[in-house]
C-alpha cells in the first residue's frame, strides 16, 4: 500500500515540475522497509528508524524531511498515516563563505588552464570555459549544456536550467571574440556533436571532467583555501565571483540597491531572492560597507 501510495505522490509533485530523483528514492526505501517492518501506514517510530540507517546527522535530517513531506501529503486522505516530528533538526546546512578570485587569479588561472594537458583542444576548452564562467556567472552544469544553436551575436541562451528556467546572458565583445576563436579549432573535431564544449572523446564535458582539469589549472598556479582552509577554490567559486563583483558594484542608495539585487538574481537564475542575498557576506569589502552604513543610520546619518 505505501509502495503505491509513494509512486502516486511523486507523479503529482513531477506534474508540478518537480523532479525528486533523490527523493524518490528514498520513499521508495522507506516503504520497503516500512512493509518488512509490517506497516501499511507511515508509522512515525519506524520513519525514525529507517531515517537513522545513515550516519550523517544531516543525511538523517534530509531523508525524515522528506517522509514528513510524503505523510502531509498522503494523510489528508487517511488519517491512519501518522505525521513523524522532525527530530534530527533542519534539513538545510549553513552555506559555506565561497572562494572569491581575484582578478589576477582568474587570469592566471586561465593562463593555466592554456597550458595544461598536451593535445590544443584540450586546452582551448577549458581556457574558453573558464573564462566564460568568469565572466557570465553561469553555472557549470549550464556551460557544458550549451549547444550551438544558444549562441547569438550578442547572448547566450540557456535553456531549461537548474529550477526549470530559461533565460539568457548578454555576452561583451570580448566574450564573443573568444567564443568565435574556440568553436573555429572546435567544430572541425567533432562535426555531429552540436554541442559547444566537448571532451578529447568527442563527447559533451561531463561535471568531474570540468573539476579534474580546474584542479589541474588550481594546482598549477598554488591557489590555496581561503578562510583557514573552510573554503576552497571549484569551479563554482567563479560563479561565486562574478557574483560578488556584481554586488560590489552597486550604487549605495536603497532604492538603486533592491533593483540592484532584483535584477542580478534574475540574471544569475535564482529560484529566490534570498540565495542572492546571502553573497553580501561574502568579502570584507561588503560586510565593511554594510557595517559602516548600519553605524551611519544608528548615529543619525542617511542610510
């Protein structure tokens, strides 16, 4: 019963747009477990047990969150299924201060990236794709599923992304230059694959292939973690860093910065505004502002 009952519950979220790939997979271990268990309901001593198999705090959190979720759900038609309290804590762990480049570093990082490896190709992606990181703010799932057809004069278009957006990026000149000078030594490699960054096996990148080079370029030039050794820098950081800069950029008036905002968590595709936020604690140079303006209101200057 709770086997049927799980399948009915995801085809409605996935009909909401929802993909619940993890999830899904963990209801459907918990109504295994809940019927070797006995239990036709969910039943809130054994969610707890079933959630407890991991040895993550956090793994814990995340997998009885979801169950809850699923009894909500599946109670409002029988109230048999009791609804578990969530007794491992929050599901959401505090986000990391990010690695934030430099500007030098991200050249020099480029530079590295250039050299590394022994075959052109190789080294031209990831030069390219670092450098459009940088300077774009995509994220790296978005790149590497770049296909011709997203290129125009001025933009790039980025299609069904991370929350099942699309939207698109406005490239400079410099970016689309670039771009040209890539695709000239890369179509001729692989001519039936239209898509824009490709591995030596003339294939689409893969995520740990974009990691292993970027690694590769980190190590090469000796960037170390940041923050005594809590942030490191990934491919990621670069987002990060676009980001960051964008931000730092921003007029000091309140109403300069809400549109300020509004539009770079647009841009950068956030599903909210709030993840967009959180990037005002990033470098010292913002929480110093911040703190300076906060002191100028509370001694009676203009916010």
């Amino acid at each position: 019963m709770l086997a049927q009952a799980v399948e009915s519950y995801l085809a409605v979220r996935r009909a909401c747009g929802f993909k619940l790939k993890s999830q899904g997979n963990h209801l459907r271990s918990f109504a295994i477990y809940s019927d070797r268990k006995g239990k036709d309901h969910v039943c809130s001593e054994v969610a707890i047990e079933w959630a407890g198999l991991t040895h993550s705090l956090h793994q814990r959190a995340r997998r009885l969150g979801d169950v809850i979720r699923f009894a909500r759900y599946i109670s409002a038609e029988d109230q048999a299924h009791e609804l578990p309290q969530a007794v491992f804590g929050s599901e959401k762990r505090m986000r990391p201060t990010p690695y934030i480049f430099s500007q030098n570093n991200i050249q020099r990082l480029v530079q590295a990236a250039s050299q590394s490896g022994y075959r052109t190709l190789r080294r031209k992606t990831y030069s390219t794709l670092f450098a459009l990181l940088a300077c774009t703010g995509m994220r790296v799932s978005e790149a590497i599923h770049l296909r011709f057809e997203d290129i125009t004069p001025d933009e790039l278009t980025i299609n069904l992304s991370k929350f099942r957006k699309s939207r698109l990026i406005p490239l400079h000149r410099t970016a689309v230059v670039g771009l040209e000078g890539y695709l000239t030594h890369r179509r001729p490699y692989a001519p039936f694959d239209d898509h824009v960054f490709i591995s030596l096996r003339r294939k689409p990148l893969l995520i740990r292939d974009v990691e292993t080079a970027f690694q590769t370029a980190v190590s090469k030039i000796g960037l170390q973690p940041s923050v005594a050794g809590k942030s490191r820098p990934t491919p990621h950081s670069l987002r990060h860093t676009f980001a960051v800069r964008a931000l730092e950029t921003c007029p000091d008036s309140r109403d300069h910065i809400t549109k300020h905002m509004l539009a770079l968590s647009t841009y950068l595709g956030h599903s909210n505004i709030s993840y967009t936020y959180w990037y005002l604690e990033a470098t010292p140079d913002l929480m110093r502002k911040i703190a300076e303006h906060c002191e100028s209101f509370v001694t009676g200057g203009q916010p």
